[in-house]
C-alpha cells in the first residue's frame, strides 16, 4: 500500500480507496454491507471511485427506507 484515502458519505463511513503499486490502481476497501459489493474493485480515478460508491450507498439506504 503506498496510500488512502477514507471514503464516507452523510457522515457514514464506507471503506477506503487504496492506492496500489500496480499501475497506480485504486482498490476499494469495502466496511460498510451497503457497498460490500463493490469490495475490491479497481479503478485509476478516484473521483469516479467514490462516485460509484456513493451511488450504491444512496440506491441501497433508498431501498431501506421505503415502506414494507
């Protein structure tokens, strides 16, 4: 691991992009269930990184707040 950066949104923290020795690669640490999906994945960009995640958060939190 050469560095990282923490991810959160609303508050909520959700993992940790880490930067890879491997062709600068962005991995993506999964700690929150919402985006555990995405554990793992790699991208170069960190921007669209935490915008995957951030989307996935938003879609599941919508998914648990709508009534039964």
């Amino acid at each position: 691991m050469l560095s990282s950066k923490v991810i959160h949104v609303d508050g909520v923290f959700l993992g940790t992009a880490i930067m890879t020795g491997s062709l600068n690669t962005l991995r993506f640490y999964a700690t929150h269930e919402s985006v555990r999906a995405l554990h793992n994945a790699c991208m170069s960009d960190f921007g669209a990184l935490y915008a995957q995640v951030k989307s996935l958060f938003n879609r599941n939190r919508m998914l648990t707040l709508q009534p039964a």
